[in-house]
C-alpha cells in the first residue's frame, strides 16, 4: 500500500507530523512503519500535549521508591514492603461497549501493577456518567458495572471502594477510571528497562488476534455519529486467563530469570517493545511470524497494532528459556521466543523473511512532537450574593431530603454490592466509607485508598478545584486514620487544540501540584486522557485523584458511623458559610455559577495531622470529611450509617 499524506492523516497524524517522519527516517514509510509512528505519536501514548506540564508535577517523596515513567507508581511502607498503584482510563471503549471496555480497563491496570512483581490486593474506580434522564445512561451505567464487577469479581482482587457520578457533560462521553494496588517486596520490584545484547524476547499470555486494533489511536480522537463503526476496535478481556497470566508471572519472577518485563496494554507490541528498547537504549529484532496467533493471515500491520489483551513482553537472561516455558506450559499459556536485543537502537522486524520495518527508536520516543499549546486563563466567578429571602420558604428537612436524593450523593449500595469486595479476606473496611481499607495480610498494618474528582469545581475555577481534589483525597485518607503517603491522577479533559479545554487542563494541573507539593503527598503515577468529545461538546474537566495512606496499627481504624450516645460532636475548621457552587445552590437555588470554595493548604495541612494525632491517642471514635452536600450531608450519612440520631443545636 502506497503511503502519502491522506493515508497519515486517516491514521490520526497530522500533515507536519508526517512530514516529520519522513524527515526523520529520510525516506517514506511503509504501511506497518506508518501504523506504528500512527500508534506511539498519538495523544494517548506520547502525552504531546501534556508532557511538558506533567513535568511541573512534585514526583519525589521520603516514601517514594518508584515515581512517573515506568508501568506504575511505588512506595514504601515499611518492613521491606512495598505498594505498586496506578489508576487509568478507558473512557472511549467504555462508551462504544461498555461491559468490555469496563472490563478491560480493569484488566489492563492489574497487568500495569503485577507486570512489576506486585501482587494486586485492591481496586478502586471512579465512573463518571451522563443526566440520569439521557436515554444512553441506565445502559451504559449497567455494562460497566457489570464490567467492573465481571472482571474483578473472576480473577480474585477485591473492589474496596471507588465514586459514581452523574453531570450532563458526559451525556456523549462517559468516563471509566480504573486503578489498582498491589502487595510487592522492595527487592523484587521489576522494570520494563531492557539490558543486555542478544537476549531472548519473550511473549507470553494469550495469542493476538485482530482485535483493538487502533484503540490507542481511537482514545485520541473525538466522537462523531459513526461511532457504532468503531466497535471492533474495542479490546475483549477474559479474567481467567488473566489469571493464569497473573500466577505464571509471580512465579517466574521468585527466581531470577527476567530482565525486564513489560505489558502489551495500548498500541499492543508496538509500544511493549519500543519502551523497553527505549528505556534500555538497546534495540530489538522481532520476527513476527513467530508470535502466537488466533486468527489466519494477520499482516505484520495488525500483529504490532492489536491490543488484544492477557499479554507481556519479557526478556530473559540466556539460557532461562526452557525454565521459563516450563511455568507458562503448566498455567496453558502461550509462550514464544520472538526477537533478541541488538546494539543497533532500532526497531526491526521482519516475516516471511522480509525485513517490514526498520525504524531507530529515539523517532519514535525522544523526537516524538511535544506541543506548548494555547491556552486561555480562567477567571475567579464573582461570588452570588445570598439573598436570604429565598430561604424563608424553604423547610430544612425538605431541603435534606432532595439534597440526600441527589444521585452524586445518594446511597451507591446497589452499586458496589455487584463487587466482590471482601475477597482475599483482607478488607477491613468495605465501600461506602471515607476510604477503603486492606490489611497487609499476616501484619498488623493496612493501606488505605480513595479515588475523587470534582467537575464541578474545576469546571468553575481549574486552579482552585485542582487543589480542592488533592485535599478531599487527603481528607479522606485521615479520616480513616491512614497517613497520606502518595497519588496517582488520571485527567480526563477535552480537545486540547481548543484553548480554552487546554487552559483547563493547565490549571487543573497547576492547582494539583500546588497542592501535592504543600501536604508532601507526592504524584508517582498517572495517565492523561483528553479528547473526550462528542460533536465538539467536551466533558467537564476531571481530574481524578487516586490516593494511598498507611494505617500503622490497623486496629485503630477509624469509621464513619456514629457509635455510642452522647458523644461530643466536633466539627474541624472553620466554617465560612461559601455556599456557591454547593449541591444546595445548584439543585434547590438552582444557581449554577459562582467560584468553588477556596482552600487554605495551611489549615488544611493543620487540621488533617491533628485529627490524626488525636485518632493516635483513642480520642475520636468516628470521623467523615466535610465535602458535597456539606456539614449536614456529612451528620446525615454518620447517622445512616450508625442507626442514631443526632441533635443539631
């Protein structure tokens, strides 16, 4: 197939981005060469529009073993244990088919923790869906529960908590965040950094087949009416041979046989390969006809672009082969020798005895665009002025009642209760709480995880509701008596080339750092999501925050629910009275503009280390942070949860 502009630009590059390939590789390329500059220069895969901001963000921490750049996030917890986390998106195959797409964005960010030799103990997700009367919401939300919990439920890691909310921007783009936590010691961490010269490439897992093909390219583009045609490009997912792949790699990785191992998530073995020869400034030679496939005469061109899922690229020390097909043969697993790494940085791949690409990977990595795009500064909206006679006909409890019916706050039981979330039989504190919480199996500590985002906020004011979404993480975490170690974020944002939406994201991010920087609750991990579009209606910016603590003594765990009679009720801060952008204006007022509340790092910083220092000593038995709905939201749900009332004076 003959190469020119149309083709690049159908494939998601545009007209000077192709003229620089050409440049780079003095020379046009051929079709599998196309597709896969196509796949690592998209949005999705090279953070263009992104990376230069992402560099401000505060990385490094006491606790921090492993921060951005390599599969996933690592810190310490003490006594030579570790955890790996991540969150990621996977808001595009989830709109097209949900049950799948839900699915294998959780499949796909265990593979990011367990391919560093961390055995997942807890997921979490943050799902963002349209008005609960669009006619695609009670389909879409029912297919990536069922995915979320399908998935999960099959391969044995516990859901511990997570957030489901509702706004009118996601009518057209739905939003599919998934992370994972998982248990590793600290001298059995593995990287993707290849090393060595003439050392067998493995592949390992499930065999390819044409499906996902594109799918890093589809999550950097926007919606239109032919979306039902993208449905092939939609990965499908199988818990059980996860599984296995999960069980065979820890096996492998107790000995010492691997040099580096990376999974195949998107752009396939296109990106699995090129990282690692990256990383390791080494290059590597794939033959392609010796890579596991399912379905007949797959070109070169789909064998590198499939995302099919359930796959890793290994390399091994020489000599390590027959061990290694050993495991893989006893858990009935694919398992081929493909390639060996070479001297020559460059990415060559050959079938049928042919030589079908030969790119040098810094193209495709270190020269791959880097955009400083427009962007546009957000105002601080006035403030509303209260006029309290609006409050003169209004009964509070009839105002709690539609407050607590609101379906971002309203109880999510029926949500969770479809995720196995006790399973493993570590998890000491179950959804429905402030943070979910899993002991460290056989200790008698735990690790505490939430995950939050705040559309509305940022959409009002991004420097401010960056900031907002660290601190409620941090709030949440101290609630449950865990000291707040780190965060991942994944940041669903819309077209970037608009200079508003980029201006959103900036700031958002800015705000974010400001704030991890502050409270020293470090960013170690993430992944950049924009283009979330629909006939160029974006979605709110949303940022989500996933964030860890350590609880030392698990036994004192703190829950939200009220305990005994007559206790003291204290609230922590100051309250100012900041109604704008509250539940309270926007559904009973119905005022919709107006800044988010502003946030003091300082108290905040003060107020989380002296509830901590008091949960320490005994002296609180029940805690929840003040957030959606406010000081009487919060009451509410501690009584709910408690079977008590409780006197308001």
């Amino acid at each position: 197939m003959k190469v020119d502009q149309k083709v690049a630009i159908e494939h998601g590059l545009k007209k000077e981005e192709f003229d620089k390939i050409c440049e780079l590789l003095k020379r046009v390329p051929n079709i599998v060469e196309l597709g896969i500059f196509s796949a690592m220069w998209n949005e999705h895969c090279s953070y263009k529009s992104s990376r230069l901001h992402l560099k401000k963000l505060p990385t490094k921490g006491k606790e921090v073993i492993q921060g951005p750049g390599e599969n996933a996030g690592v810190i310490n917890i003490g006594d030579d244990d570790a955890i790996v986390f991540k969150i990621e998106s996977h808001n595009h195959p989830s709109f097209i088919e949900p049950y799948q797409g839900a699915a294998t964005g959780v499949g796909g960010i265990m593979r990011d923790v367990f391919t560093m030799g961390a055995r997942p103990i807890a997921n979490l997700n943050s799902i963002h869906f349209g008005s609960t009367q669009h006619k695609k919401t009670k389909n879409l939300l029912r297919g990536v529960v069922r995915g979320i919990g399908g998935y999960g439920n099959c391969i044995g890691v516990p859901t511990i908590a997570g957030q489901t909310c509702f706004d009118e921007s996601y009518n057209g783009n739905i939003l599919v965040n998934a992370m994972t936590l998982g248990l590793v010691k600290k001298n059995k961490i593995f990287y993707s950094k290849a090393a060595g010269l003439n050392k067998p490439v493995i592949y390992v897992g499930s065999k390819t087949g044409r499906d996902g093909i594109h799918g890093a390219s589809m999550a950097s583009a926007i919606f239109d009416d032919k979306i039902e045609e993208k449905k092939p490009t939609v990965q499908v997912g199988d818990p059980f041979t996860e599984k296995l792949l999960l069980e065979a790699c820890l096996e492998l990785m107790a000995g010492d046989s691997i040099i580096s191992i990376q999974d195949m998530g998107a752009a396939g073995l296109t990106s699995s390969s090129i990282e690692m020869a990256s990383k390791g400034k080494l290059g590597i030679e794939l033959n392609l006809n010796k890579v596991p496939c399912r379905e007949t005469k797959m070109t070169p061109y789909e064998i590198m672009l499939s995302e099919s899922q359930e796959r890793m690229l290994i390399v091994l020390e020489n000599g390590k082969e027959q061990l290694a097909k050993k495991i893989f043969d006893k858990w009935n697993l694919d398992f081929a020798v493909i390639g060996k790494t070479t001297n020559s940085k460059k990415i060559e791949l050959y079938f049928d005895n042919e030589k079908v690409a030969d790119i040098p990977v810094d193209t495709l990595v270190e020269n791959s665009p880097m955009y400083d795009r427009k962007w546009k500064k957000s105002k601080l909206p006035k403030k509303n002025k209260i006029e309290k006679d609006k409050f003169k006909n209004l009964k509070i409890t009839n105002v709690l009642s539609k407050i607590l019916s609101n379906p971002n706050i309203c109880n999510k039981d029926w949500i969770w209760q479809q995720y196995d979330h006790t399973v493993m039989g570590d998890t000491i504190q179950k959804p429905g709480g402030d943070a979910g919480v899993v002991r460290i199996h056989g200790t008698n500590k735990a690790v505490a995880a939430s995950v939050d985002s705040s559309a509305v906020y940022c959409w009002a004011h991004p420097l401010t509701g960056g900031k907002q979404i660290v601190c409620e993480s941090w709030r949440n975490l101290v609630s449950v008596g865990a000291k707040p170690i780190a965060i991942t974020n994944c940041l669903n944002f819309g077209n970037p080339e608009k200079d508003e939406n980029m201006g959103e994201f900036v700031e958002c991010v800015q705000g974010l750092g400001e704030a991890s920087k502050y409270l020293d609750f470090p960013v170690v991990s993430g992944n950049v999501s924009f283009y979330n579009e629909t006939k160029d209606k974006g979605i709110k910016p949303t940022p989500s925050i996933g964030g860890v603590g350590l609880i030392k003594e698990y036994k004192k765990m703190v829950t939200l629910d009220l305990k005994k009679l007559n206790n003291i009720v204290l609230v922590i801060g100051k309250t100012e009275g900041h109604l704008d952008q509250s539940i309270f204006n926007r559904d009973i007022l119905n005022q919709k503009n107006g800044p988010p509340p502003e946030i003091n790092l300082f108290n905040e910083k003060n107020n989380g280390e002296t509830l901590l220092n008091l949960m320490m000593n005994d002296l609180i038995k029940s805690a929840h942070d003040v957030s959606l709905g406010g000081i009487i939201v919060a009451l509410a749900k501690m009584c709910i949860k408690g079977k008590k009332r409780n006197k308001i004076k």
